[in-house]
C-alpha cells in the first residue's frame, strides 16, 4: 500500500468521522412518546425491519429522519432484540455512506 493510499483512506475515515457527528448532535431528540404493546406478556420477540435507507453523503435529510427512528426505538418501553436492515443500506456504495450508516448504528 502505496502512502498517499493509507492517507487517502485515512482522510476518509476521518471526514465520515466528523460527518457522522456534526449530523447525530443536529438531529432533535425523540417528541417523547411512549408506544406499549396491548399485551406485553405475549410478545416474543421485538425487532424493528427498516427497508431502503439509501443513505447518501450528500443528502442529509435521510440521515436526520434514521437517526430519529433509532432514538425513537432506544427509547420505547420494551427494548428491541433485533433491528433488521433488509438491504439498499446506501445509495451508490461509496465509503463515506457506509461510515455514515454504520457509524450511525454503533452510536
């Protein structure tokens, strides 16, 4: 690996880096509402499936609508045992967007 390769990708890293945290603290918290289950004794598993987030590093506005799913669901009632991302997690499969998804997740 050539040096301008390690400091290209360690630039990249860096800047998805910043990105993900510049986004996640301008996204408001949850409105605060609370969703129970009719009968909690009966559920068996709680997951939540999310399909097509395209996230795109130019486009911020899917990121602050995920980001506001993900704290609405850390702060239900019943905690999950699964989320489920079922694919086309980016738009175009460029590294910065999956620093910005995964980097989302791990938050």
């Amino acid at each position: 690996m050539s040096i301008l390769a390690f400091f290209n990708g360690l630039l990249i890293r860096v800047v998805g880096l910043v990105l993900s945290a510049v986004l996640l603290c301008s996204v408001p918290a949850s409105a605060g509402v609370t969703i129970e289950a009719q009968e909690p004794e009966s559920l068996v598993l709680q997951a939540s499936v999310f399909a097509d987030v395209h996230m795109q590093s130019f486009e911020i506005s899917g990121y602050r609508e995920l980001t506001g799913a993900l704290k609405d669901i850390a702060g239900s009632a019943k905690k999950q045992d699964a989320l489920v991302f079922v694919g086309d997690n980016t738009m175009n499969g460029q590294i910065t967007e999956y620093y910005m998804f995964y980097g989302l997740l791990s938050r």
